[in-house]
C-alpha cells in the first residue's frame, strides 16, 4: 500500500516534481472526490447503483451504470492537464455502438475538438481518443474489449514527446507519436469551450455514448504515469497514492450573509488513512471583511474538525469574495485554497421571470423588494423585441423594503397579425447584485390555419396543402404501402442517392414548430436524417434549424441549432428497423420546451433557454426529406417515409395523437374527397372509362347501376389497385342498350 507513495517521493528527491494525483473517484458509495480537491461528481439523467462489487479487494465497491444515467464532474482546468493520466476498471456489459467510461472534451461543432476519451468502441474494441485543436479526432485502438469481465484500462499522454498510450491490464496495448492532424495529438478541453468531465456517459454534454457496465477506481494524475506505477495502482487500488494525512474542505463555500456580523464553521476533513492532520496556519491576504477566529485541533484520519472565521460587511452592501489559503501536514498538498462567497442583498427586486397575457389585451407585472432594510429605486425600463405591441402604462420609481410591492400595467395589441409575440422588459435598479432585472412578456393571437406544408409522399414530393411548398425529387424513389389506411402510399429512399428538396422559404421554418410523420428504418447503422432544415456556417461556427436523426446509437435524435457551436441534442426511444413509427418533433417558443414523440407518447422534452435559432438566420437553406446536412448531400435515409406534415405551432398531444390515427389530411381537413372526377365512353364500343381521385397502395370498390334503386349495385370489383393520386377504370361489359349509368367507387 505505500509503493506509490515511496515512488512519489523519490522522484521529487531526483527532479524536484513529481505526478500529482488531481482526482480520485471510488465510486464506492458516491461520486465525491476522495483527493480533497473537491472535485465532486453528481449523478444526473438517470440511475447510478452505487455498492457493486468491486474490481478487487483494493477497490472497494464499484458503480453500475444501467441507463442513461452518468457522472458529471464540474470543468476545472486541473482535470485537464497538458500531461496526463487517466486509470479505471472497467467492466463492460455489451460492445454494441461507441460507449464511454470516461470523457473529459469538447468538440466546437467538429471542426475544433479537444480532450480526451475512453471508447468501448462500435468494433468491440478499447479506444483512446484525444482532439488536436483540428477537425476530427486523434484515436487510438487497442486491444479487443471482453465483456462481463474486469478490465483495467490506463489512457497517457506526455506532453513533452507528444506521446499518447492504452494501457489495458498494466500492459501497453497502442501507443502513436505520430498526430494524425494539426501540430500535435491533444490539445485540452478548456481551449475554446469547458465542458464538464462525464463518468459513464460521452459528448460534451454527457447526452450519448452512455456505457453499459460497473465502472470502479477512477483516477486522473497531471503526468503521464510510467508501467510501473500504472501495474501498482491496478494492484492495490488508486488509494495507494493518496494523501497521508490529506486535508479536506469544500470549494468553493457558499456563505448565507445577513448584513450583520457573523461567524462561520468551515468543515475541515481528513480522508487520509492513518496520520493525524495539523493545521499550522489559515489566512485572507488581508481581506478587510474575512478574518480566521481559530483554528481546527487534530484531525484524526476520517474525521473533522471545524476552522472557524468571522465576517464583518462593515455596512457594505452587494457581493463579498475571499480566498482562504489554508497550511497543513498533508504530505502532497500542504498549502490548499478555497473560496469563500456570499452576497448581502438590499434592496432585492422579485418578480416573474415570465408573464403570459395569453389572449388577454392587458396585464399586469407585481414587482417586490425582498430587501430586509433599503427602498428600491426603479430608474428605467428598457423594451426590446415586438416593442410595437406592447405599451406600458405605469412605472414605479419607489418599492418599500421587506416585501414592498408595486404594480406594472403593460397592454397588448396584435396590429392584426396572428402567432406568438413576445417582449422583454429589462428593469434598471439600485438592486446591487441584479441591477438589471429581466422580465419577459408573451401574448398570443391563435392562427386560423396552423398548417404550413403538408407532404403526403404518395408517388412525388408535391405539397397538398395548398401553399406551394412542393418539393424536387433527387434520385430515384419508390413508390409503396403507406403506414397505415389514413396515410395513402408512402416513398422508398434508398440511402445513399435520394432525397426530396423543398426550396427555402422562411415559412418553413417558423419560431413555433411542429412536425410530425411516419418513419420505417432499414438500418440503424450511421447518422439519417429523415427530415432537415437547417443551416450550419461554416461547418460549425453556429448552427441554426432543426433535424431528425436515426442516429449512430439507433436513436431517434431531435436536434437544433441554437446560433452557437454545436447542436442541441434530444434523444428519444431506440429505433425499430423494418417497422413503421410515427415521430413529431415540437418546439414552443414561449416556454422554451422542445419536445419528441413516439407512436403517441412524449419520448423526451427539454427546457431551456435558447434552444432553437431558425435555419433563414444567417443562411437560406433548403428542407431535404430523406437525406441531412446544408445541402441534402449526407445522412442519407435508408426506408419509408410517409405523411409528413409541418405546423406553424407546438401542436398539443391529443392533436399529435389525432395526426397518428386519422394521417395530416384527416386532422386538418385537406385531404383529397373520394370521389369520380371524369366518365368517357370508350376506349372501345360498349366500354365507360372512370376516373377518380386516389390515394397510392391503396384499393377500392367498384359498382355500377342502372337505375340507383339501393338493391341493384353490381360490384365490378373489389381489390381494384390505385395508380397513384387518380386512378382510372374501365367497365368492358356495358350492357346492351342501356340509357343511364351509374357508378360509385368505394374504399374498404
């Protein structure tokens, strides 16, 4: 157990520095940090079952990952060294797509990526990923990944020789000092963006490339380790290097402040093994409103003490920072920072972040001052947005202190258009912590006609709903059965070659959005969009518009661009190839919700801010059916589409459930009548040709009568094919002499 430690120590004898453990997760009974340098994990997004068995006696108990659920560790640049070493046990429960025990990266929309990964790759193989401040990823593959087994699995990169390896089981399995792209193999996570570290999940939101296993012993150190420490850590556990006595305190300390003066307990912890922790000394640098009162006694291994400090605002209002630099016998770390945070708030404006008129003409807008001692002074207010139909009525300059209040009248009025409007009204106050408050205003005028397009799909890409969006047919499709006797024929993408374009027009593409259709995948191998509008500058600079995904994990993906790098993911229920699902993707402006559903059901949603920036932004984009990217020229579908409708609101679900059942024509009431639009004689004597509309894949009744008494009907047939949106049918056996007929056509 002290091989590491001794290690540690000759090598600062020999180079005065020596490899810093920065992290070390257990995951024996949660995700806090057991080094002391606070870097805590928090589980999030779904399950993680803590208390498994562990990898060895050395480990203790370990953590299962069983869905969607995953660790996030908040970004901190020492999690992200120039050199590092990254040790785990692993223990994979499948090989199926690209799963991540670990990633630390980000990955500015694919031209720009950074940090590291450890991939059970979509081969059934360890991989060890590094991005190089170029486009694309720097990978490195080992050895193949057996699973229901223990792994241990080492991932090092040395700076100085730009030399990354994976180690698996203590011994090198890859290993390159060769960069694939750009100057060198890694560059950190933090270059551009600082994404937070992800135990059991990938991406640089943690959203995808969930792993599937037990996962125990994680460690990060600021050097690449050498074979030797590696092979000691997988046998005694990352334990072996910790600190001896060690110090532990939170950072940073989030204080409660009154306006008064106060003494605050720091907890001050010792996670070391067997030493006693002694702090020598604690102090602000002088700060004139932090000072140490006393210091903690002896600190036993697992257990602690408080150090204890006074805080004096002397009259002073707003927010309040000190770094408390704290002296200890711990042998790694003697001397750790934390910071100490609060704020006195007097005066404090509430009020609603978001006032909803609805279809009301006039609101009001309660503001209070939480304040315990001050007034509010109101100086101002500021209207941006559809600033023409909003007017305020009332501003008040003065709100009295412990939950004063004072209201603000603001009327409404449309100027005869329809839709959602929506204002934000920022208020200037003497607030000191938010001196500009927002409040955002929306009212609505419902649409007479919500629906935009409608792409019935059932021999071309015409759009049947009357407004001219019809689309261009780009290599071969084929014609075939529909999802269901609502939804007519549907179209066959083969992909790799065919797509329907649909010229941009901003009306595709409204703040408010719904689209629902019905999908059936041949595959669920890569990325395949059924649906896209969007627009993506310059390959990642900001992206825009919205796009549905087969993705590579045979997902359904829900993704738009929000003007920044990067899209915003929502991932859905897994893919069934072969067989028909309906899909509707929705975004609601006013409440910042987007939403996926499937067959019916609500799969996901989020809210959040600033989710959906519309394709017409920066660029004009056209909308592909069956195939993705700016210029339909990727993500190719491969399967059926049908019945693809697109609505300039966030449709409710009884009406996406109306849609799945009665197809986009039945819900809005635009489908095509059944009905005999032309009757010829001919082509030859003694024959009647009709014609009626039709849907394709479907089939229908025939008869005719003489006379429209209900009993003389004769069926002509019963299984008659459609031939797309008009069918025609001949009657070969008029009979002789007859003076009127009548016929009708009917759809089972």
């Amino acid at each position: 157990m002290k091989y590491l430690n001794s290690f540690l120590l000759s090598c600062v004898a020999a180079c005065s520095c020596h490899a810093e453990l920065v992290a070390h997760w257990p995951l024996d009974s949660d995700a806090l940090d057991a080094t002391g340098n606070a870097h805590n994990g928090t589980v999030v997004d779904g399950t993680v079952n803590f208390g498994q068995p562990g990898a060895n006696a050395n480990t203790g108990s370990a953590a299962a990952f069983p869905d969607t659920g995953h660790i996030d560790v908040p970004f901190d640049a020492a999690l992200n060294g120039e050199s590092f070493t990254v040790a785990l046990w692993a223990n994979a429960a499948s090989t199926g797509g690209f799963s991540s025990p670990l990633t630390s990266r980000d990955d500015v929309a694919g031209p720009l990526t950074h940090g590291f990964i450890i991939y059970n790759n979509n081969a059934g193989v360890w991989d060890f990923w590094t991005g190089d401040s170029d486009a694309g990823w720097d990978s490195l593959a080992g050895s193949p990944v057996t699973t229901d087994t223990w792994t241990h699995v080492a991932i090092t990169y040395d700076a100085p020789t730009d030399t990354k390896t994976l180690w698996i089981d203590g011994v090198v399995s890859a290993t390159d000092n060769i960069p694939q792209s750009g100057p060198t193999q890694y560059a950190p996570n933090g270059t551009i963006e600082m994404e937070n570290l992800h135990i059991g999940a990938g991406q640089d939101d943690g959203l995808n490339f969930y792993f599937d296993g037990l996962i125990d012993d994680v460690g990060i150190w600021n050097e690449a380790l050498d074979q030797t420490v590696l092979q000691s850590i997988m046998a005694n556990g990352v334990v072996s290097g910790l600190s001896d006595p060690a110090l532990s305190v939170p950072n940073p300390i989030d204080l409660v402040l009154n306006g008064g003066i106060q003494v605050i307990e720091i907890p001050i912890n010792n996670p070391g093994q067997t030493q006693t922790l002694t702090v020598s000394a604690a102090t602000f640098n002088g700060d004139p409103n932090f000072s140490v009162t006393t210091l903690p006694g002896p600190v036993t291994p697992g257990s602690s003490g408080n150090l204890v400090v006074t805080f004096d605002p002397a009259g002073n209002n707003g927010a309040f920072e000190a770094d408390l630099k704290i002296t200890s016998n711990d042998s790694l770390t003697p001397v750790r920072t934390t910071t100490l945070r609060g704020a006195i708030h007097d005066p404090m404006l509430v009020s609603d972040a978001t006032v909803d008129l609805g279809e009301n003409t006039t609101g009001t807008i309660t503001l209070t001052n939480n304040g315990a001692t001050r007034s509010l002074q109101v100086s101002g207010i500021t209207i941006t947005g559809n600033s023409d139909n909003f007017e305020i009525t009332s501003i008040p300059s003065t709100i009295a202190a412990n939950g004063g209040t004072d209201d603000i009248e603001i009327s409404f009025d449309s100027l005869g258009e329809q839709g959602n409007f929506s204002v934000t009204l920022t208020f200037n106050t003497d607030d000191p912590i938010n001196p500009a408050f927002i409040v955002i205003v929306t009212a609505t005028v419902p649409f007479s006609d919500t629906l935009v397009a409608w792409w019935p799909l059932d021999v071309d890409g015409t759009d049947a709903s009357g407004n001219g969006f019809d689309g261009v047919v780009e290599g071969s499709l084929v014609a075939s059965p529909g999802a269901n006797g609502a939804t007519g024929g549907s179209l066959e993408f083969d992909g790799f070659s065919s797509r329907i374009d649909v010229p941009f027009d901003q009306a595709l593409n409204p703040q408010d959005f719904t689209v629902t259709l019905w999908a059936n995948a041949s595959t669920t191998s890569g990325f395949a969009s059924p649906i896209t509008s969007r627009d993506d500058v310059g390959g990642g600079t900001s992206t825009h518009g919205y796009i549905l995904y087969n993705d590579n994990g045979g997902n359904w993906n829900f993704w738009t661009g929000d003007g920044n790098p990067g899209w915003d993911t929502l991932t859905g229920e897994s893919v069934t190839t072969d067989t028909w699902t309906h899909i509707a993707m929705t975004f609601d402006s006013v409440t910042q919700t987007k939403s996926i559903w499937i067959n019916g059901t609500l799969a996901a949603s989020d809210v959040a801010a600033a989710q959906y920036s519309l394709n017409g932004t920066v660029e004009m984009e056209p909308l592909h059916i069956g195939a993705g990217q700016d210029d339909g020229l990727n993500f190719w579908f491969s399967g059926k589409i049908d019945d693809v409708g697109l609505f300039r609101v966030a449709l409710s679900p009884d009406n996406i459930n109306s849609i799945m059942t009665d197809g986009v024509g039945g819900f809005t009431g635009s489908s095509r009548a059944l009905e005999i639009t032309d009757i010829d004689l001919g082509p030859n004597p003694g024959e009647v040709t009709i014609t009626f509309n039709s849907v394709n894949g479907a089939a229908y009744i025939i008869e005719r009568s003489t006379n429209l008494a209900p009993d003389s009907w004769d069926e002509l047939t019963d299984n008659h094919a459609s031939e797309g949106e008009t069918t025609s049918f001949t009657d070969l056996d008029v009979p002789v002499g007859t003076t009127k007929l009548f016929y009708r056509v009917i759809r089972p």
